[in-house]
C-alpha cells in the first residue's frame, strides 16, 4: 500500500466519519460547537493561505471575515435582497476592498505589512462600530436570515445547519487543496522562501501575492457570511483584533503551511476551550505558556511536528539500511 494510497484512505475516513457523526451522536450543543469549528477552519485556511504558504502575516483578517459577514446582513435585513444573491455580493464586496487593500498594504513587506495591516483591520473595526446608520453600531445587525428551503432541504434545525457548513468547509479543503497543489501554489511557497531568487526565474511577485491576498479575504468572507447566517446576529467585536488573534492561535497550534493544520488546531482549541469555560477570564493565563511552550518546542505545530518526527523517522531507516548493506557488502568481500 503506497503512503499516496493511506493517505486518501484517511482523508476519506475522516470525511465519512463527518457525514455519520449526526447518526451516532444526539446532540444539539455538540452540533452547535462543531458548526461554529466548520465556520472558523474556513477562515484559519484563509489566514494560512497568505501567512502559512505565501509568508505575509495579515492582521486584517477578521475586518474581512467582518466585512463578508455585515454585507450579508445588511444586504438582507436592510435591503431585503434574497440570501444566494446576497451570499455572491458579499463575497464579491469583500474581494473588491480585499483588492483595493491589498494594492497598497503589498507595497510593504515583513513587519511593516504586519502593522500596516493591523491598522487597516481597527480602521474596519472603527467604521463598523460606529456607521450606525449602516451597521446599527454597537447594537449590531438582529435578524439576519438562515439559507433559505431548497426543496424539502430546510436549513434550520442544528443537523441540517452542520451539515451546510460541512459542505462549504470541504468545498473550502478541496479548494485550498487545488491551490497548494497548483502551479500557483508552488509559486506562492517559492516567494515565501525568497523573493529575491523567485524574481529571479521570472515569477510575478506582485501578481501573486495580490491573488494571494485576495484568495485570504474571499475564504475570510465566506467564513463571517455563514457566521452571519447561523448565529444570525452580529455585532462589532467579530472585527475587532482579538478576533484575527483566535484564527492566528488555531493555525500556529494545528501547524502553519499545513493543510490539515487548519482542522486539527481549530478543533483542539475550540473543545478544550468549551472544557475550561470556568475560567473563560483566565483563558490566556493557561494559553499563553501553552502555546508558547508549543511555539518553542514545535514552531511548525502539531501537524508539521509529526510531519517532521515521520521524515526525521525515515532518514534514520534510510541510514540503517544503507549501514546494513554496507556491512554486508564487506562481510562479503572480506
């Protein structure tokens, strides 16, 4: 069995096991959690696609996940135009100003794009809380519609809600996978390693990090849209920082540049969280040495650790049996 093979077995394991939790497990509290763990991985891959592969730290991320999640609401709740076209303007709303952002925040690099970035997401955050007018404020947007029947398909019970955020979050994987995968993934892990050498053998720079960026914000959009519509009430503290933080800690615990990091840090952050809500006040007293603790130890997170213990594992076989032959190639001479 070839690893290409296991590999596609396990993947296909965990999606199975997906589609049956709703026939093993009875219960609503479970499904709201996992729902909520869908809706945020689809926003940590964004975060990963321009930080973990491209190599430029956004800390705008949560303006944008705001952005898609406000167009949502107030296309809906204001204007009353139907939720499907409303879910495409939203995104594309949030693509356009993701564009027009990335235009001038892509001219720095490093930790001046990390600031810059940070600043455009308070800016954000600023105007949200207070264009009452548009947003309502402080008081958020109340009422916001759930994804209308499709057929005898309702949207409103807690199963049919995580199944619908199931489809969107594999749609996301399989996208995100298509990317990495790509021509345009490798050129984006090639600007990552070095700007200067990909320069060099006649890769865009600009281009690519624009669609890069612009990739993050779409994956942000559809993130806060399908928060939108199943929490169903939004206000501005999903703008503010402490939100792009949250997606930030799930990709550095999963693994940063990891496919699966998304998943596997999302999920670990999110239950051990629901676990330790008494002392939801003193969560960063426990979290803060814990990851920074895993950041030491482990900076490629859970996933790139075992991925490195797996390659660290097969270099040493390789050494053995290159010993074993060499010592049976004298015991034969001699």
């Amino acid at each position: 069995m070839t690893a290409r093979f296991k590999q596609k077995a396990v993947v296909l394991s965990i999606v199975l096991l997906a589609l049956l939790l709703p026939f093993i497990i009875q219960n609503d509290y479970f499904f709201h959690i996992m729902t909520l763990s869908f809706i945020w991985m689809i926003g940590v891959y964004g975060l990963n696609l321009i930080a973990g592969y491209t190599g430029y730290l956004s800390l705008a991320h949560a303006g944008f996940f705001a952005i898609g999640a406000y167009s949502l609401g107030i296309l809906t709740v204001k204007f009353e135009i139907h939720y499907w076209l409303a879910f495409f303007l939203a995104c594309a709303i949030t693509c356009i100003i993701g564009l027009v952002i990335g235009l001038v925040a892509l001219q720095t690099k490093e930790h001046f794009f990390a600031i810059y970035t940070l600043c455009v997401g308070y800016i954000i955050y600023l105007v949200i809380d207070k264009w009452e007018s548009l947003t309502g404020g402080v008081r958020g947007l109340i009422g916001i519609p759930v994804p209308p029947d499709l057929g005898p398909i309702s949207f409103r019970s807690p199963v049919s809600q995580y199944y619908f955020n199931l489809f969107f979050l594999l749609a996301a994987i399989f996208m995100m996978y298509r990317i990495v995968h790509s021509l345009t993934g490798r050129t984006l892990i090639a600007i990552r390693n070095s700007e200067e050498l990909a320069q060099t053998i006649g890769i865009s720079i600009m281009k690519n990090k624009l669609v890069s960026f612009v990739l993050s914000t779409f994956f942000a959009a559809l993130s806060g849209i399908l928060y939108a519509s199943f929490i169903r009430f939004i206000g501005p503290d999903i703008s503010y920082i402490t939100m792009t933080f949250d997606f930030l800690i799930f990709l550095l615990v999963g693994g940063i540049g990891t496919l699966s990091g998304p998943i596997v840090g999302t999920l670990l952050i999110v239950w051990i969280s629901q676990q330790l809500q008494f002392l939801q006040d003193y969560r960063m007293l426990i979290f803060g040495p814990l990851l920074t603790l895993l950041i030491i130890f482990y900076p490629k997170g859970i996933v790139g650790g075992i991925f490195s213990w797996k390659m660290k594992m097969q270099e040493k076989k390789k050494r053995l049996s290159m010993s074993a032959k060499s010592a049976t190639q004298r015991a034969e001479e001699g």
